[in-house]
C-alpha cells in the first residue's frame, strides 16, 4: 500500500522565509491549519482549528497546488485589519506540510514499522491529533502512517479508537535530530465516534519505549 513520506507538497516559494534574520513578522501566528485551494490550485483560504477561516491576500507563489482541495499545514501568518471588508483575510509567510493520512487498518499494511521518535508537543485540537516529533536522521528517506488498531467498546457505553504511528526509517544513521509535523485526521471517524469516546494514540520513543496518549473525541 502507498504510505506517506515527509515531503514538502507546497511551491518552493512558499517555503522560504525571509532570509532578513532582524525581520520581524508584525502580529504573526504560527499554528496548524487546514490550506485550501481553489478551482486554479492557488491557495485560497485559511482555516483553524477552531473553524475560523481567512481568505488569503493574493500574491506570487500560491498556486501550482491541487484544484479544490485542503492541504494539513504548519502556517506562519498575520490576519489583516481591513475594516472596508467583511471578510477576514491574511498574509500567508510561510507554510509547511504536515503529515495527515487517513489512518489504514493494520492489515493493510505488508510490514508494521514504530521505528522510535522523540516527542516535543502532542494535543488534541478541532477535528485532528497533532503530534510533533523529533527523528534522528542523516540521509534516508522515512516513511510515516497511522495504523488504525479498531475500537473497543467500554462498560460505560463509550468506545475507544486504538492508533499506532507507523514509522519506517529504512535504517538510516541517526546522525541529527529533524522536527516532523503529523495531525491524525479524527474527521474520519465522525460517523463512528462520538463526544466523550477516547483515542488511544501509541508510538515508539526513544525515552519510554513503546507508550501511549490518551484523548477525549
């Protein structure tokens, strides 16, 4: 089956920052957002976790994208006061892909891989779980998934959502430590799921060995 690699999927141009190191960005926001694109494949909107969407200032580089679809993003942008417009919109910085598959069945998959990570923040926001990691890497291409493990059903009447983080590191060196960005889209299971169910996310670090995170859908 095809798995996700931590690519870049984004143009060249929105990846680079200023390379001015004493610029500072006014009133800049930095977090995980939904990037959608419209019929021409130009990054169109912005949209948060909490729902609030931003329609973003047109400029050089945001197209070259999928028509109509929703990218998962690590964006760095300022909203724009515009108070001749009833719409919010913003400036697009920077932006960068996270990892989102839909989570497959273990099944599904030839070999299971938890190749180990460290964890610097994971959290449970809108309709996804984020998850920041830290792999040791030199020159290897690794390779991400999230294993969907079924849902038990507790005494309680509640369920809960059982993912595991594929992790394939194709026995690179650990010569360096590279952040990974990766948000498990929950939307998926908002047919199966329901408020006050849990997920149980595991995976493979470097400190704990194999360890688990619990979260309330």
């Amino acid at each position: 089956m095809k798995k996700f690699i931590l690519l870049c999927l984004l143009a060249p141009s929105l990846l680079t920052a200023c390379s001015d190191d004493d610029y500072v960005y006014p009133n800049v926001l930095t977090e995980m957002t939904d990037l959608v694109t419209d019929h021409t494949g130009t990054a169109a909107y912005l949209k948060n976790d909490e729902g609030i969407m931003w329609s973003i200032q047109p400029r050089a580089g945001l197209d070259g994208l999928t028509p109509d679809s929703v990218y998962r993003t690590v964006t760095m942008y300022a909203p724009v006061n515009d108070s001749e417009s009833s719409s919010l919109k913003a400036i697009l910085y920077n932006t960068q892909s996270a990892i989102s598959p839909i989570p497959k069945a273990k099944d599904t998959f030839k070999e299971i891989h938890t190749d180990p990570v460290a964890i610097q923040s994971i959290w449970r926001s809108g309709s996804y779980l984020n998850l920041i990691a830290l792999a040791m890497v030199k020159d290897r291409t690794h390779e991400y998934h999230f294993i969907d493990n079924g849902i038990t059903h507790n005494e309680d009447g509640t369920k809960t959502l059982h993912l595991t983080l594929y992790h394939d590191r194709h026995n690179d060196v650990e010569g360096f430590s590279r952040k990974v960005y990766l948000s498990v889209p929950l939307w998926a299971y908002a047919n199966v799921l329901q408020e006050g169910d849990e997920i149980v996310f595991t995976l493979n670090t470097y400190k704990e060995g194999m360890t688990s995170r619990s979260f309330t859908y």
